[in-house]
C-alpha cells in the first residue's frame, strides 16, 4: 500500500516543487569573445561581426543560450571565411568554465588551403569587345587563374567593368554569365562572367536650363562644351563639363543628367539644370599675420557682373605693418583654355623697421588650366614703386623711385591626395619675368624663381614635409629695381628664426634685396590626435648677390587641423649671424 503524506506536508511539497519550477536558470555573463589564429585584421573583423556570441558580451545569458551560442560559433565562422576564399579552415571554439566567474570564448582557426581559381572565363562580347579600354579592364580583373578566391575582390572586379561599360556609353550592356562554382574536394573555383555590351551610344545635344532665372547666357555655357553630337558617349566629357561649371562659381547647384532612354538615332540627349548662386558676397574680418600684424579685411566680389558672365572684385587689406587696396575685373575665357582674362590694379603700403616702400601696379593677364594638376598664368605688368630705407639715428632719406614695365609666365603643378591636409603631395611654382630699360622700365633683368614642396606621411600620425627654393636675377641694375622684384630671405614661409625679409645684402643694419636666393626645409609632424598635433623643423638659407651665407634656424611648432584649414604656430631660434634671434610665427592656411 503507497504512503500517504499528511496533508500539511502534501501542501508543503507542492509550494517548494512550484518554487524550483519558477526559479530562474542558471546564467553567466560574456566576458570576451577572442579570435585567434588570424593574421589578416580583415578576417579577423569579419569573423567577429559574424558571431552572434559578440553581442552578448557584458550581458547574462542564460546556460542554454550560451551553449547555443557556443555551438553556433563555428557555422558562423566558417561562413565568415568562405569571402576569403577559405572553405575549409579548422575551427575550434571553447569557453572557460571557472565557477561564478565570466566566461570567456576563444575561437581558435587554421585557415588551411585556400580555393583558387582553376577555370576562367571572363570577358565581353558585342562591341564593346573591340573596345582597348574595356579590354585593359577584363585582363586587370581579379583573381584570375591560379589566384584565390577573394570574393571581395572580385565583386571589385565585376563592379568596375560594369560602371566602366556605362561610363564608356554602352547602356544596354547586361551579362550572359555569372557563375561562380566551388569544389570544396578539390579547392577550386570555377568562374563564368560573361557581358554582352550592346550598341555604343553617342553624345547627343544637350540642354541648359537656368532656374529660377537665367543670369548668364546660353551661348557662353555652351563654351564649355567641348564635343559635338555624334561624337562617342563617355562620363567624363560631362565630369570635366561639370568641373567647368563650378570654376565659373555662377551656381550653387549643378544636376547633369543623361537620358539614355530617350536617345534618337543611338544620340543621348543631355539635360542640366543650374541653380544660380548669391550674386554678391561681401567679406569682413580680422586679420593677423606674423608680417603684416593686426589687421581689418573688407571685399565685396559680384560673381556676375552682367549675362556674359563677367566677374568683379573690390578688397581691402589693412594692417598694421602692410596694407593693400586691390579692385579687379574678369571675364571668362574659352580659347585654347578654359580660364580668365584678367585685369586688376593694386595699391600696397608697406611699413617696417627698415623700410618704407610704396607702389601701384596694373596687371593684365591670361590664366588657364593645362590638366588637373597644371595651371599657368602669361601676364603683363606696369608697375611704378617708391621706397628708402629707415636708419635709426640717421636723417630720413629721400625716396627711390622704379617703374617697370614687364611680362611674367607662372606655372604651378599640384598633384595631392587631399589639397588641405595631404599625405601624399607634391607642388611646385615656376616665375619667369624680364624688362628691357628701353621699353618703359628703369633696370634691365630677367628673373627665374622656382619653389617645392613634398609631403609624405609615415605611418598614421606623422608626416615629412620639405620645402626648398630657389631663384635668380640677370641684371646689372639691382639697385633701380623696386623692392618687390628683389629676393629676400626670411619669414615663415623662408628661414624661421629670422624676421620677414631679414636675410640679405645689408644697408647698415638691414637687408636691401639680392640677385639670388636658396632656402630649404625640413619639418616632421606627430598628431596625438585627430586635430592637435606637434612639430619640430631645420630652415637654411640666404639672399645673396655673389655667394651665399646659409643662415640656419630650428624650431618646435603646434598644429591644428582647424575647421577652416591648419594653423601652425612656430618658434623658432636663428643660428647664424648677428641678427639671429627667437621668433614666433602664426600661419593660416593649407600646406601647398
């Protein structure tokens, strides 16, 4: 006969099996989840956005979950490595058992051998077969035979020829093939990627349309483009049309668009639709340069004067130690080039320790760009400049008085990853400019001036810049030529350490000007972070009209990647001379 429970313990043990049944299950809390075994930080990162044990850690997870978890983290991570070309790798996931501690899991992986590719066949077939640019594109495509089978690489690959077969004009292009078939036994790919380009489209007539109101006229935008209908469609035609819309600065919206489904006769039709920009913009601010001083700066620039797209400027700079007043006038160009004709005049005062220079010159010019990376300006000059030097404890000179009438060709060639704060940059200028005594100058010469400046970063966080110039004067007139087509060394842009135009030939205690000049740098920059950084610089050169005396300065520097371009602030010590001493130099402004 079966026991029978009093029925006060019968109620007792229904209450406490009704507790353990409501009690909740054991649970730990993820700690870490490591990957090992991985040289490659990409596979690395993949396989852990792949385990969904990553998102629990910091969090309890009850003892059947985490089991799950555990158990799931090896499907998923051989799915991870599959993009990599890896469809075998040994896996082996585990997780501390330490009592009431956190766990940690480790998935630990041997790649193994990769998948290669062992067929291929990739390729273009219409007319876009006969296309030699198309075809660099399929014998540049990755991987081909014998190589791994990265999938990331060869999505690259497949979207490249794609977005090249549009940008080339053949809109109809579509594949025929697109397999990719993996034998795991064997570890090998088979892929079959194959296009039919369809018919090669041409550049049809195209259509500006100027909302809410026309400001310039039709005909000088139609300037800019450089093709005829009929001629082969190609994207770039449009970039660099686009790229002429925005030197103009008329509009602060451009919309180019292409109609490929509307082409007549294989001619695509071209819209583009212009937002007109503010039409004035006026300027004021405060200005501070280790040279000029304190200062107030006040512009007004009409971006167009009138519908044939004219351009006018007016702009004041005034300062403690140099102030200029400038007016000038532009009109935009479109033979040879695309660029400016150019007329402006400008009224300068300058006042140092030394010297006291005035003058007023009018120049005409004709600027264009050459390619992306070359610009080049022809100009002529009339210049008519008067200056004396200041001795202190010496009778006030008489002036000097120059005018010189003068052509000049500049060239300057950036090639930069980023113009504002490149890693990787090279820039270079080049003057040349002479007068003949004969046609309405006071000194006959003829001058050369070129300057460099190579970037590079090392690493994330630091960079090498060097900066080196150099320039000649043929003359035998130096002292009847004005002070601004003297050379001079010093300044933040020169030799630090020395002030602005201290360098040079002396008249008594200050520099008047020389034939030639030669200075170099060379600066290394760490950033701690993203915005503030440091550095430390050795500046050489001099100004000289025979041979030179390098002047050396050295300094330290703090940087900051500013919301409107880098500031640097230097201090520096000359080394050379009786007139080497401490400066602290302020700049504004991007590197190049």
């Amino acid at each position: 006969m079966r026991p029978v429970l009093p029925r006060p313990a019968f109620r007792s043990a229904c209450l406490a099996a009704l507790i353990l049944a409501a009690a909740p299950a054991w649970a730990a809390k993820v700690a870490d989840v490591q990957v090992r075994g991985l040289k490659n930080p990409a596979m690395t990162e993949n396989v852990r956005q792949s385990l969904s044990i990553v998102d629990a850690i910091g969090r309890d997870v009850s003892g059947r979950r985490l089991a799950y978890l555990v158990r799931e983290a090896e499907a998923e991570t051989r799915e991870a490595l599959e993009p990599f070309g890896y469809y075998s790798p040994t896996i082996k996931v585990e997780r501390t058992r330490v009592p009431d501690a956190p766990v940690t899991v480790t998935v630990d992986v041997t790649l193994g051998d990769p998948v290669r590719v062992r067929a291929f066949d990739v390729g273009i077939d219409g007319e876009g077969a006969s296309d030699r640019y198309l075809r660099q594109e399929i014998d540049a495509f990755q991987p081909t035979k014998g190589g791994v089978l990265d999938h990331v690489v060869y999505e690259a690959s497949k979207a490249r020829i794609t977005r090249r077969l549009a940008e080339r004009g053949y809109f109809d292009a579509d594949f025929t093939a697109r397999r990719v078939e993996v034998t795991r036994a064997d570890y090998a790919a088979d892929i079959s990627l194959r296009w039919d380009s369809g018919m090669r489209y041409d550049m049809g007539e195209i259509a500006f349309t100027q909302t809410p109101k026309r400001i310039v006229r039709d005909s000088l935008l139609q300037k800019l483009v450089y093709w005829k209908p009929g001629e082969y469609y190609h994207q770039g035609r449009l970039d660099r049309l686009r790229k002429s819309l925005v030197s103009l600065d008329y509009f602060s919206r451009i919309e180019i668009e292409p109609h490929p489904e509307k082409a007549v006769d294989g001619q695509v039709p071209v819209d583009v639709t212009l937002t007109p920009a503010k039409r004035d913009i006026y300027t004021a601010g405060l200005s501070y340069g280790t040279d000029s001083g304190a200062g107030v700066r006040l512009g007004l620039e009409r971006r167009y004067v009138n519908d044939r797209g004219h351009k006018f400027l007016a702009q004041i700079d005034y300062a403690q130690y140099r102030s200029t007043a400038t007016v000038q006038y532009r009109i935009p160009a479109f033979r040879w080039l695309d660029g400016w004709y150019t007329a402006s005049l400008q009224a300068a005062d300058e006042q140092t320790d030394f010297a006291d220079t005035r003058r007023l010159e009018l120049v005409g010019s004709r600027s264009g760009e050459i390619n992306r990376y070359l610009t080049a300006v022809v100009s002529l000059h009339l210049l008519r400049e008067r200056w004396r030097f200041l001795e202190p404890g010496q009778p006030v000179p008489e002036y000097d008085y120059a005018s010189m009438f003068y052509p000049a060709i500049s060239a300057e060639y950036i090639d930069a990853d980023d113009r504002l704060y490149p890693r990787r940059a090279f820039g270079a200028t080049l003057l040349v400019r002479g007068a003949v005594e004969s046609l309405g100058s006071n000194a006959t010469f003829a001058q050369i001036h070129a300057t460099t400046r190579w970037i590079r970063a090392l690493g994330p966080d630091n960079r090498l810049l060097l900066r080196g110039e150099l320039g000649h004067t043929f003359t035998n007139a130096l002292t009847d030529m004005p002070l601004s087509l003297r050379f001079f060394a010093g300044g933040d842009r020169s030799v630090r350490g020395y002030g602005w135009r201290e360098i040079g030939p002396r008249v008594g205690d200050f520099a008047e000007g020389a034939k030639n000049v030669v200075t170099g740098s060379v600066e290394f920059e760490h950033y701690f972070t993203k915005q503030y950084g440091a550095a430390v610089f050795v500046d050489a050169g001099d100004a000289f009209d025979t041979s030179p005396n390098i002047h050396y300065g050295v300094g330290i520097g703090a940087r900051w990647r500013s919301p409107v371009g880098p500031v640097r602030i230097d201090v520096a010590r000359g080394l050379t001379g009786a007139d080497a001493g401490w400066t602290v130099n302020l700049n504004i402004g991007a590197d190049l």
